[in-house]
C-alpha cells in the first residue's frame, strides 16, 4: 500500500538545521494496522504527515499504490488528501463553531460531494460511532470521547485507504480510550483499511499487527 524510501526531513531552527527524520525507510501492506512508537521528538509525528502529504519531504520518497505521492501538484495532489487518507489527532482538530454532523460532512463537501449524499453519509458514520443522537451538538458541547468519536468519523466519510492516527488515545482517561481502541478495532474490520498510529499507549500498540520504534529520526522494527 505504502513504500517510503530514504525520508529525509530537516528543519531550519534558531541554533541552525535539525535534522527530525533521517534516510527513513518503510512499508506498510494492504490491511496491515502498524504502530510507531518512540520518545516525544523523535520523530513520529513527522512521518505521519509526510506519509499523509501534510507536509513534504527534505529527500526521498512516499509510494502509494505505486505512485509518488510528491510528484502529484495542485489539485491532484489535494484530491489525495482528500480521498485516499484520513487523519485522526490528538486533539480533535474539530471546527467548534460546527455541529458534529457539519465537522463530518467537511471532508466530503470539500471533496465536491453533493451536499444531500454527503449528510447521509455523515449522518450513517456518526450512527456507526454510537453518535446519532448527537448530530446537532457542537464540540464544546461533547465529551472528549465523543469529540474523538466525530473525528473518526470525519476521517472516514471519504472511504480512505490508509487511516493515520497522531495519538488517538493520548489526551483520553483509561475508559475511554478503552472504547475508542474497540471502535477502531470495528472500523478496521468492517472496512479494507490499513492503518498506522503514532501513540505511547502500550496497550494500542500491542493490538495492531506490527510495531516499529522511531528514534532519533531513524525507524527501527519494536
């Protein structure tokens, strides 16, 4: 599904380059769910954005389904974005003046979906996430865990490929987290997704099928 070959990322700071990933290689199959592991700094996060082409490399190259990622320009490039990934972070990312239907449908309208088929598909995820009493409720008005919810949701409406997770647990009590590792358990099965999650939770990771540790911006399998 994903090849990355010789990612090198560096970044201009006060006292001169840092260099945050360093001649990275990687592959990810078909289905496959992988976590990356490491210290904060090391580098994860990076290869999450430059996998989803949030941001660009310094070298290499990012291989999806054959195709380098970096070669595509303008629109091309962000209809990728658009519909053959999904992000989920942290914290949410959710737009708080929007309802958690609207948050959902934004992927797909920007993606030039008609508005009637894309509120029935936001309207069917947020059911599938446990959320379809919710719909209207903005995100100060949700639980961190429904909040998160939404932004499973919102990283699916577009049937991406590839799901990327920036610790999708990490801001979330033992609880919680507990049901959100099973809905991505369920989302994974009930779709032909491959996954690759960043996170420090030992017990994500140990229920993916591979983990790689990331340390000073080299990868390393964990």
């Amino acid at each position: 599904m994903i090849k990355a070959r010789g990612l090198s990322k560096t970044y201009m700071g006060p006292v001169g380059a840092v260099e945050v990933l360093r001649g990275v290689d990687f592959d990810l199959a078909r289905g496959e769910r992988l976590a990356v592991v490491g210290a904060s700094g090391a580098g994860k996060s990076t290869l999450l954005q430059i996998l989803g082409a949030l941001d660009h490399p310094s070298s290499g190259q990012v291989l999806f389904e054959g195709q380098d990622v970096f070669r595509l320009k303008g629109s091309a490039l962000d209809d990728f974005r658009n519909q053959s990934v999904g992000f989920i972070f942290q914290f949410h990312q959710l737009l708080p003046e929007f309802s958690a239907l609207e948050n959902v449908m934004m992927p797909a309208l920007i993606g030039r979906v008609d508005r009637g088929r894309a509120m029935a598909q936001a309207t069917e995820l947020l059911k599938e996430v446990g959320l379809s009493h919710r719909l209207g409720h903005k995100p100060g008005e949700l639980s961190g865990g429904e909040q998160q919810r939404v932004a499973i949701a919102r990283a699916l409406v577009r049937s991406p490929k590839v799901l990327l997770a920036d610790e999708p647990t990490g801001n979330l009590d033992s609880g919680t987290s507990a049901d959100i590792l099973a809905l991505l358990d369920q989302m994974h099965a009930h779709r032909d997704l491959s996954m690759v999650v960043v996170t420090h939770s030992e017990a994500l990771a140990s229920r993916l099928d591979r983990v790689v540790q990331m340390e000073d911006g080299c990868l390393k399998e964990g």
